[in-house]
C-alpha cells in the first residue's frame, strides 16, 4: 500500500467519523433537551401537588358544611322535641293535681 492509498483512506476514515460525530451531537443535544423537558414537567408536578394538596383542604371545609348544619337542625329538633315532652309532662302533672 502505497502513502497515497493511505492518505486517502485515513481522509475517508476521516470524512467518516466526523458524520458520525455529528450524529452523536445531534442525539447529545436531543437528549439534553429532553432532560430540561423533564426537569420543567417535574417542577410543574411539584406546583400542581401543591395546588391539589390546598383544594383538597378546602373541599374538606366545604364538605363538612352541611354535616355541621344538619347537626344543628338535629340538635334543635331534639331540643324542641325534649321541651314538648317536659312541658306535656308538666302540664298533665298540674292537670292531674288540679
């Protein structure tokens, strides 16, 4: 093999390498990119955990609303009931002694 084969061949190898460096470049920067994709939805996940972690506290006040309100109305119909109960009782006491 003479020195000018192996000029050529070495420029060839060379030529050859280079597209593939380019190649692997190419996919460096597309996996680069990826990661920062990722990175910026796992900061966005971050934030809307949060958001959800405040609704749902909030649901929670919202939901226990009425269940307080029906305690109270329970409250005043047993209240109401107890009273009437007291007060027939009472009346047909002074009825009965009278």
């Amino acid at each position: 093999m003479t020195d000018m084969e192996r000029l050529v061949e070495a420029e060839q190898r060379g030529k050859s390498n280079q597209h593939r460096i380019d190649a692997l470049e190419r996919n460096q920067r597309a996996i680069q990119d990826m990661a920062l994709s990722i990175r910026e939805l796992a900061t966005q996940m971050k934030h809307m955990k949060e958001d959800q972690a405040q609704i749902s506290g909030r649901l929670a006040a919202i939901e226990q609303k009425p269940a307080k309100r029906l305690d109270g109305i329970v409250g005043a119909i047993v209240s109401a009931l107890a009273g009437a109960l007291i007060t027939a009782a009472v009346g047909g006491i002074f009825w009965l002694t009278r």
